[in-house]
C-alpha cells in the first residue's frame, strides 16, 4: 500500500512516517510538503492531484495532516475542500508535538511526565522545545525535531490523544 501525505513541512512528514512504523505501517509513506498551511490552502488544486497521480488510484491513498494550533480559520476551510475531493483531513490536536508527548519513551527521555490527554496542553511544541533545552542544550528546529524522532520515538501511545487515534485509524484502513 502507498500513503501520500500533504504536509505544512519536510520535518512535519519525516515525524508522521516515524509514528506510521511504530503503528506498525510498513507499505510506502511519502508526502508533498506544502511550505505551510496556508500554502495547502492555496495550492489546494495541483497538491492534491500531484498526490493522487503519485499514489496510484487502485494502490493506494492521499491524506492531509495539519496542525490546529494558530490555523483554525484555514483548518476549516481544508475540512470543506477535502470532503469535496473524498481525501481525508488528519487535524493534530494542538500541534504534532502533541503526538509526539503520548510516547512514554520519548517523554522519559526528555525527562518530563507524559500527560493522560495531550489534547490538553496548550503549546505541546514549547513544552518539547523546553525540554530540549534543559536536557541537551538543543533548539526544537527541523534538523533536531527528525533527528530526535527517529531515535527516540517508539510508542506513540493513541489512548492519549484521540487526534493520533484518528490519524492511526485511518492510516491502518489503507495498511
């Protein structure tokens, strides 16, 4: 199976195809990175047919994930264009970091207590840049947001972000 996943930015697919093989995912993940959401807005038209042209109709699918945090006038605008284009709307509650704070592993390592609903934390990318600060003296940019994904991202926990359990549903449909 191929997924195509139209994203706000490299660092936002290269983070989704890492939480797609902890849930087991192993057909192909690609996306197209949009250059934010506002682009995905308006590039909406030759996003989604270039994604539907390189995942092959019978083979495989086309999805969207945004973030809600900061973007919910554009947000609602994506819910009406992907219905009309049948592609499915992924919406991480707040950010994608919040997905990323449901991984008991991850949250060890960055020394913080994980949360039960990570729905819940108003800015869950300053809690993670926090975090990274006083372990590693890093900055949360998209050199280090990869990096720190694939090795210490690997369990990415559904029960706590009903968001991720929508995002790992519709994902395992296509699986």
């Amino acid at each position: 199976m191929k997924v195509i996943v139209i994203v706000e930015d490299d660092t936002d697919g290269h983070l989704l195809k890492k939480i797609a093989e902890c849930f087991g995912f192993n057909g192909s993940f690609k996306w197209r990175n949009a250059g934010g959401v506002g682009e995905i807005k308006r590039r909406w038209d030759i996003l989604v047919k270039m994604a539907k042209e390189q995942a092959d109709k019978k083979k495989g699918c086309v999805g969207v994930v945004v973030d809600e945090l900061g973007a919910e006038k554009i947000v609602e605008s994506l819910k009406h264009y992907c219905k009309d284009a049948h592609v499915p709307l992924i919406i991480a509650v707040k950010e994608i970091e919040s997905w990323l704070l449901t991984d008991p592993g991850f949250c060890k390592w960055l020394n913080i207590k994980p949360k039960s609903n990570t729905e819940t934390i108003s800015d869950p990318s300053r809690i993670v840049e926090n975090a990274l600060q006083r372990k590693k003296k890093q900055d949360w940019n998209r050199a280090t947001k990869k990096q720190v994904a694939q090795r210490h991202l690997t369990a990415p926990d559904p029960n706590r972000n009903a968001s991720l359990a929508g995002a790992k549903k519709q994902l395992l449909k296509h699986h």
